[in-house]
C-alpha cells in the first residue's frame, strides 16, 4: 500500500498514484493537523501533490535535491 494512513499522519511509500488522491483527500477532510512524510516515496501523481500543496502544513521529504525542488 503506497500510503499508510494513522490518526494524524500519513506515511507515502514507493510510486503514489493517482488511485490514492480520494483515499488521501477523505483522510485530509477529516484530519485537523496533518502530517505527511514522504521520506520513502520516489513519485507521486500530480493530483496527490496538489492536494498535499493545499491541505498539508507538516512535510517531511526526503533528503534528495531532485524531489525537494517541488516545495
């Protein structure tokens, strides 16, 4: 499973798809604070990420210049 969803915080993994953009956006609905890290994801889908731009405060990534440039 690319995300591992936990009460405030949900962990990315390997390839996100766009197959988890509604799983994410319900979890976000319903999270007050959340927390993503994506410290082991190597590519989202563009949908994950603009959901992640306009909900998400707390990000961790991972230490990679290439993924980084995106925030």
């Amino acid at each position: 499973m690319p995300i591992e969803f936990g009460e405030n915080r949900a962990v990315f993994r390997d390839v996100v798809t766009i197959e988890e953009a509604e799983p994410l956006f319900e979890w976000l609905l319903n999270v007050e604070e959340a927390i993503v890290d994506m410290s082991e994801c190597e590519h989202i889908h563009t949908a994950v990420l603009q959901l992640i731009l306009l909900f998400v405060k707390k990000l961790r990534l991972q230490d990679s210049e290439k993924f980084n440039r995106w925030f």
